[in-house]
C-alpha cells in the first residue's frame, strides 16, 4: 500500500511548502510523448489550442495565478 498524505507527514507541513511540494512533484512528472495521446484526443487540444490562440482575451496568464494562490494563506 502506498504511504498517505498522513504518513509523509505532509499534513504538518504549511501551506506554502505543500504548494512548493506539488510543484515540485508536478515538475517532476515526465511528460507524454505524442505518441502516448489518441488521435481523437490531440484532435481536441489542437482545436481547444487554435481557439485560445484566436481569442487568449478569456484566459488568466499563469504567473498571475500563481501569484494569486501563493498570496493566499
């Protein structure tokens, strides 16, 4: 079984270095090749990517959320 979020001890750690952790690990991840994603799949994110590209003015840049969650306590 695997160690819990209790168990690692990350329950005592403070928010900040939780999200220091989950970047950490989320960084560490490796990435999927192409080859891992179905057609129908890379089909969607194009057509979501060409859409953002044509209208980014919904979107959040993501050093702006960031910096919103880490000014958070």
């Amino acid at each position: 079984m695997s160690p819990t979020f209790i168990d690692l001890g990350i329950d005592q750690l403070s928010r900040e270095d939780r999200l220091q952790l989950l970047d950490d690990i989320w960084d560490s991840l490796t990435p999927k090749t192409d080859e891992d994603i179905p057609e129908g799949l890379r089909e969607e994110l194009d057509r979501r990517l060409a859409a953002a590209d044509a209208d980014p003015s919904p979107g959040i840049p993501w050093e702006e959320v960031r910096a919103k969650l880490w000014d958070k306590t």
